[in-house]
C-alpha cells in the first residue's frame, strides 16, 4: 500500500479492534468505562495485572479456548500469565515471521541451531522436543554453558548443515567468546550457516560485535513477545524494523501521555487481529525509543531498546537509574582485562550492588577502584560494591538471562 493508504488502514484497523472487545469483553468494557472514547490516548492502558485472570473468565465472547492458541509468558518481567490469540491473529505472527526470515533467503528448509530453554517437566519437555522435530530445529540447552558443553555444541555444527543461529543473546554471547578464545571461527566449521539471530534479552552494542566475530555471520536482532507478535526485526537496510501489519506501537511516559518520536517510553502495543483477549494499548513491559517514519515508508525504526521497566534501581538519594546503567559502565572495564567470561549484577541494599562474575582470575584492586570510580561519576557516590567471583551464573527457569537485578523488596 501507498503509506497514507496504509496509515489509514493501520488506524481503521486499531478503532475496529477496540471497538470489537469493548463490545464484546466485559473486563475491557470495565476499564473503559460507560463511553467509548472518541480519542485514541483516551482509551486504557492495558497491563499484564489487569490480564492475570483465569483465561475464561476474560475472554472475548465469541471466543473459543479450545480453538485458540493458547501460551503463557515466562515471567521475566515479574509478572506472569496465561493468554490467548486467535488462530488468524496467531497465524498472522507466523506470517511476519516467514516474510521477515524471508528477507536473509531463510526459510523453512534451513535447520536451526536453537539456543533456547526447555521445560523439565516430562510433558512440556517432550511437547517442544516434537516441536523442534517438526520445525526443523535442533535445540542447544542453554543451562549447562561450561567449555566442555560448548565443545560438544561445536562438534554439532561441524555435523550438521544448520541454516542459522537462533537463540537468547547472552547464551549465543557465551558461545562466541568461547569460540574466539579458541580461535576458530563458526562458519568455516560450518558454510551452510547463513545468520544469527538473537532475541529475548538486550543486546549491547560489544554483543554485536562479539557474535559477528565469533560466529564469521552477519548478526539480525529480533524483538518480540509471545502474547503479541514479533515487535521488530533488522532489516538489510540495518534498521531496526518495527512490524506495522499486526501490530500498531506507542511509547508513553510514566503517566501514561504519548512521548514523541525520539524519546524513550513505555511500549504500548495493539493486537490488530487478536480477537480472543483485548490486547489494546497494552504496556508489554520494556522500555524503548522508536524512530519517526520517513514520508515514503510505512515502517518505523527501533531505535533503542533499554530494557524492562522492572530494570531500575533506586539509589540512596532517592534517584531511579536504569539498572543496565551499571552493566555498560563496568562492561568496557571488565572486558578489557581479558579474563571475564560473563557476569550480572544484583542490588541486595539500597546502597549495595553484588557483582557475580565468572572470570579466570579475580579482578585487580585497581580494576576494582576503576568500576568504583565510574559509578560513583555516573550515578552518586557512596554506594557499595562487592565483587564475587563464582564458578557459574545459574540460569531461571526459562533460562533467558538478565544483566540486572533488584533485589529490594519495593512493595
């Protein structure tokens, strides 16, 4: 379509959804109220709380759960739950995702190498390992990330013609430092790869870095959320591509007002086909700067992505900083001497930050004195530091893995 065509068609689109379960769902009916807007930032703020209830109480008539793909999120953001997409709306994801693959010549044809968790429990372990057999998939378990795991990982592709990489980026972060401490790169181990594509969790500028080197393959970040669709892909034309077809996207401030292109926020999204639960101006959680579109193309860019609004930490003075504030500032410190293999950082006090590290050797005082340095100039002074050196980072459930974590109790 003709951009204004599309832009028209895009806001249609959005109004007739919501409409639809304001019609229809009496949980959206509740939170909206007894008139329908006329203005489109009129209309709530859907959050994953107001969702948290049993799925057949607060589906939309017309809704059949048993005829409905229905998942669950991994919690990652503190704040689990069950939902439900229609199957056009589901298979509609799909599509996005065969057309986005479609623009680096992948298909269903191309094995993956999938660095991803997996269920313990009897059933859910063997319905994805069905999964992985039918999509052509081959899973790489992310809880076990030792070097005697990643040399077994490297003896997979040197036996099997993978089409690409997919996977959490720390996991796939881990396997290319492993693989550019041993000197070798991936792709001439195995020529059939094409990319690598990262998703689930932030990736830093270094990461890219890392896996192109590691990997010898062109690095596509993916972002999306399993209740709504894939949010954005990178695009050969090295934008970060927000999907527009399925999905229309806002940031807002922490009041819920509509921030400008530019300008980091709250992501809200519209399920523009899910019929079976009211995804509308619903706050996925992450927090983002998107870019305006250009007067001939219908796609926006992604321009940051900073991470999950849960990420923040609250400092002694009363300030709130990103917690991946800390993860950049002593990332370049850490890397640079050479010996660490990975690390995160926990906020157990107010004042107090645990550095769990996995590294050869512990960290230098003057190493130690710079991170502190740089934090104090970055955030405040005063605040605690300790470093702890561990064997390995345990992995959640899900095995996705932050670089940040409050442990304050906030309630």
């Amino acid at each position: 379509m003709h951009i204004e065509k599309f832009l028209d068609w895009q806001q249609k689109t959005a109004w007739n959804i919501a409409r639809y379960h304001y019609n229809n769902n009496d949980l959206y009916r509740q939170k909206v109220g007894p008139h329908f807007p006329q203005h489109w930032h009129d209309l709530p703020i859907i959050t994953k709380k107001d969702l948290q209830k049993p799925l057949s109480k607060i589906v939309t008539r017309g809704t059949n759960l048993s005829d409905s793909y229905v998942g669950s999120t991994s919690g990652s953001s503190g704040t689990p739950f069950f939902f439900a997409k229609d199957k056009f709306a589901h298979a509609m994801t799909w599509a996005i995702i065969r057309d986005r693959y479609s623009m680096y010549n992948l298909s269903g044809r191309d094995k993956q190498a999938r660095f991803y968790g997996i269920p313990k429990e009897f059933s859910g372990y063997w319905k994805e390992r069905f999964k992985d057999a039918m999509m052509n998939r081959l899973r790489f378990p992310v809880f076990d990330l030792s070097d005697a795991a990643m040399d077994r990982f490297l003896n997979l592709f040197r036996r099997h013609r993978f089409g690409y990489l997919y996977g959490y980026t720390n996991s796939l972060v881990l396997f290319a430092r492993f693989l550019i401490r041993k000197g070798i790169v991936l792709h001439n181990e195995c020529p059939s790869l094409k990319v690598c594509i990262s998703t689930s969790e932030v990736c830093t500028p270094e990461d890219h870095t890392l896996l192109e080197k590691g990997f010898g393959l062109r690095h596509i970040r993916e972002y999306g959320a399993s209740e709504t669709c894939l949010m954005a892909f990178d695009a050969p034309d090295g934008n970060w591509r927000v999907t527009e077809e399925t999905v229309y996207t806002e940031t807002a401030d922490e009041n819920g007002r509509p921030t400008v292109a530019g300008i980091s926020g709250n992501i809200l999204c519209t399920s523009l086909f899910n019929k079976a639960l009211p995804m509308v101006r619903y706050q996925i959680g992450d927090i983002a700067v998107l870019n305006d579109r250009s007067a001939t193309n219908i796609y926006r860019s992604l321009d940051q992505l900073l991470g999950r609004t849960n990420d923040t930490a609250i400092l002694p003075s009363g300030k709130i900083a990103a917690g991946l504030t800390f993860y950049y500032i002593s990332r370049s410190i850490l890397e640079s001497s050479g010996v660490l293999k990975e690390f995160i950082i926990r906020q157990t006090r107010v004042d107090r930050f645990v550095f769990d590290i996995v590294a050869d050797r512990d960290l230098t005082v003057a190493e130690v004195e710079t991170i502190k340095s740089k934090i104090a100039s970055y955030l405040e002074p005063g605040l605690q530091l300790v470093i702890n050196r561990v064997q390995q980072i345990d992995r959640p459930a899900s095995g996705k893995l932050k670089h940040f974590y409050s442990e304050l109790d906030r309630n």
